[in-house]
C-alpha cells in the first residue's frame, strides 16, 4: 500500500513539536519580530534581533540538540532588511527549517538564498513603505491639520497602523504556509509600480500643502522663483552630491532672505524712478 507524504510541518511537528506547541511558537515568533531591530550592531546588523525572533520556532521544529545548535549559528551570521518585511522573513526561514528537519532541503540550501532575499524585500520595503507609504500618510495628515481637521487624521493615522498589523501578520502565515513560494505571489502584487503611483500622488499632496500654507495674497512670481529655487537645489543635490541636510538649510536662508531681497529690489526701482 502506498504510503502518503507528510507536509514538513508534520514532519517537523512529531516528538516535543505537537500542532499545538507549534502554534504558539510561531505566535511568539510573530511576536518577537518587532524587536528585530532592538540589537543593531555594526558587525551583523539586525542578526542578534532576528535570531531572537526565530528562536521559539527553531525549538520546537528541532528536536535534537545538536540540529538546534547548528539551526541557530545560522541565524546568528549577517542579516539586514526592512523592518516591515520581518515577519514576512521569518515565515519563510521557519517553512525552510521545517523543511530542512524533515530532510526535504539540505541546510547549506538556505546559506544561497537567505542574504539575497533580505535585501531584496530591503530595496521594495524602502521604495514602498519609506519612500511611497510613509510620505503619503505624513503628507495627507499636515494637509489635513492646516485645513483645520482634527479627527480626521487621528483615524487616517489608525487606519494606517492597523492596516501595517494585518500586513505583517498576514505576511508572516503566508510565509510560514507557502515558503519561498511566497515571494512568487509578492511578484504579482507589483508592488514597486504601486510605490512609483503613490509617490506621484505624494508630488500633488505636497503641491496642495504649499497652497495651503502659501502667504496670502498668492503671487505668481513667488510660486515661479520658489520652483525654481526647488530645481535648482534638486540639481545641486544631485550633481555636488550634497547631504541633504545642507540642501535644506540653504533652502530655509534663501527662504528666510526672499523678503528681504525682494524690498531691498523695490527700493532700488523706487530710486530709479521705475516702479
């Protein structure tokens, strides 16, 4: 009689790993995730927070003493990503170590792999969530506190945070059940091209901030003399390679001495009789 194939969940589940137990490791394993950054150290980056993390699962998928020794030195080595994609990882490191428990995967089969996936979540999490997301929620709650709400982006800053919760938790299941088969379904999610829409929205959200706090009366030729001055440090940022600290600090004097400019340039027309 044929004999079935156990899921590596089973697999790695017998002994000391029952369903239950594995359950509430896992959870604890969500859990833990956001500490991941809380050891930042220059020699493995987050490696310290994420092996951590991956503790409670790592105890009850291997049994033995000695695959658990060898199951943590691998999560003691360099690790770095995005802070939202920890979960995520850690879902997917915990399928492997199943997995690898079970005898499906040999160990040296997560050393190709696991420092390219880290940084490749890295570069999607900075695009969408640091330069797309993150950018749209600040920009939508100062437009709605210049125009006078209150309420309104106390909830926007709720539905955000609530919604970033069942992400990482959704991402972490997802993980834990498909593996890196998980990253095929992030492909279709086309995440870098929404990250490209929302940073277009972003430009609008900042052009309506600038009218909302722009002095009254608006004047044309101050809206033209402050793009310009925008391009000009964009341009000076990108062919100085300056920081962008110093880019905003000119910015704030050239701000701060527009006025200025501006009456000392009346009263010289004023002199030569052409104003």
């Amino acid at each position: 009689m044929k004999k079935c194939a156990m899921h590596p969940s089973e697999a790695a589940g017998s002994g000391p790993g029952t369903a239950a137990a594995r359950g509430r490791a896992f959870f604890s394993c969500l859990l833990r995730s956001y500490l991941v950054g809380a050891c930042f150290n220059t020699r493995g980056l987050q490696n310290i927070g994420f092996a951590y993390a991956m503790q409670p699962g790592l105890a009850v998928i291997h049994a033995d003493e000695q695959g658990l020794r060898q199951a943590r030195k691998r999560y003691l080595e360099h690790y770095h990503s995005h802070p939202f994609w920890a979960p995520c990882l850690v879902g997917i490191f915990l399928s492997v170590e199943m997995h690898i428990a079970s005898g499906l995967l040999p160990a040296h089969a997560l050393d190709k792999v696991k420092e390219t996936t880290g940084y490749t979540l890295s570069a999607i999490g900075d695009s969408v969530f640091a330069g797309s997301l993150l950018v749209f929620w600040s920009l939508s709650t100062c437009c709605l506190l210049v125009s006078g709400c209150r309420a309104a982006p106390l909830f926007l800053g709720l539905f955000f945070l609530c919604g970033l919760q069942a992400f990482r938790a959704f991402t972490f299941w997802a993980g834990v059940r498909g593996g890196f088969r998980f990253l095929e379904r992030l492909k279709h999610w086309n995440l870098i091209n929404w990250g490209q829409r929302v940073k277009c929205l972003n430009a609008g959200l900042l052009l309506w901030l600038w009218v909302l706090v722009w002095p009254r009366p608006l004047a044309w030729w101050q809206w033209a003399f402050g793009a310009l001055g925008m391009a000009a440090l964009g341009k000076m940022t990108y062919r100085f390679c300056l920081p962008r600290e110093v880019v905003i600090v000119l910015f704030l004097l050239a701000w701060a001495l527009f006025p200025v400019a501006v009456r000392d340039l009346r009263g010289v027309l004023t002199g030569l009789g052409l104003s």
